[in-house]
C-alpha cells in the first residue's frame, strides 16, 4: 500500500505540486478553483488560465476543447 501511495491521488492541488516538487514535463491532473479573471483565450482552442487552492497558485496552458 505505500508503494502505491503517491499513485492513488488522482488529482494534485497547487501546494502539492509546490511541495512535491513534480518535475517541469512530468503530467499530472491538477485539481482546485479557477482564479477568478485569469481565463484567456487565445488563437483557435489555446486557453490559459490559474489554478489556486487559496493557498498557492499554478499558471496553466491548455490547447484543446474544454
């Protein structure tokens, strides 16, 4: 059971990702709250926006349907 620990979360809220220091590249689902007024669309389905759990913030790109 620990070794499938950190496999089991299905989603990593912004201080997880700042505290387990998930690597630039590696994909992961991050779960929390659009920060409000950070929605931006950009050419075709690019969209960027940030996602906060009140306590920190991750900026995100998104190219696809939401």
């Amino acid at each position: 059971m620990f070794a499938l620990k950190d496999s089991v979360v299905f989603f990593h809220t912004p201080s997880d990702v700042t505290e387990k220091k998930i690597a630039p590249g590696e994909r992961f689902r991050l779960g929390g709250l659009v920060a409000q007024g950070t929605v931006k669309r950009g050419e075709g389905t690019a969209v960027t926006f940030t996602v906060t759990d009140t306590l920190k913030e991750i900026p995100v790109s998104f190219v696809g349907v939401l």
